[in-house]
C-alpha cells in the first residue's frame, strides 16, 4: 500500500480547513484515512499550521510520499531539515540546536517581510490621501507665422 501525506478538506462551504493525514494513495481525496497528522487552516493571515511531527517523520521515514502543499507546510514548519540532519547522522542535541537557528532566522524574516508590506501600505495610503498641485491653465497656441509674415492655409 502507497501511503501519501496529503490534505484532507473540512470546513464549511467556501470556508475551508483541512486536515494534513497519512492516507493510502487510491482512497478519495475525503475517503478514511490512516491517521491524522495535524491541521491547516490557510484563511488564516499567515496561514495557521499545527503539525505532530514526530508522526510526520515517522511517516516519510515508512516512504510516505507528501502532496506538493504538504511537502511546503512541512518544510515551513522544519520538519524537512530535522529529517535531513538525522539522515546525516547527526546527534539529536545537534539537530535541535541547527533547528533553532533556523526558526530564529525565519521569524527575522518574516518580520522583515511584514515591515516592508507596512511600509508599502503607508507610502500607498499617503499617495492617494495628497492632493496633487492645481494644474496650470492651458496656454493658447500662438499662430505659427511663414517666413513672409503670413498664416499657414489652414483647411
């Protein structure tokens, strides 16, 4: 049986939540599934995800495939890189540790993001709140004169 991480939707109607599951590959997109791994809840601003991940590690080292949107979740969350340090070998101290790291540099980025979306909002808000200079008054056009002191024929 090919297992898949994949997205399983709940929710109302034009409302969606899903839910992340270990399911077999042939079943329906709603059919059962073999164990629910977590939420995602993308209406959400950001998008809310709660994972057990030790049940999704366990799950990819069985050979579970992820769908495309559970492998980004996955990877958002660090799941990805713990599976790739302990494939290395590396000690769980270590890999906890490199996992930090790298939450703290996404957090600084993702406050970096939010102040330039900010910054964005202000200089838009303040663009269109400025009223622009009264234009000047259109100038008539001189008549163009010919070199004997004459009008152009004009039809």
């Amino acid at each position: 049986m090919a297992v898949r991480l994949r997205l399983k939707r709940m929710g109302k109607k034009k409302q969606p939540t899903y839910r992340i599951v270990a399911i077999d590959s042939r079943a329906a997109r709603d059919g059962k599934y073999i164990e629910n791994l977590g939420t995602y809840d993308p209406r959400q601003e950001p998008a809310k995800v709660q994972l057990v991940e030790e049940r999704a590690l366990y799950w990819l080292d069985q050979g579970a495939q992820p769908s495309d949107t559970v492998y980004g979740l996955l990877q958002r969350k660090g799941v990805l890189l713990r599976r790739h340090l302990k494939g290395l070998g590396t000690e769980d101290a270590k890999v906890q540790e490199e996992v930090q790291k790298w939450e703290i540099t996404q957090a600084d980025k993702l406050k970096r993001r939010e102040a330039v979306k900010a910054q964005r909002k202000v200089k838009a808000k303040a663009t269109t709140t400025t009223p622009e200079p009264a234009a000047a008054e259109p100038v008539a056009a001189e008549p163009v004169q010919t070199e004997g002191g004459q009008e152009p024929a004009t039809s």
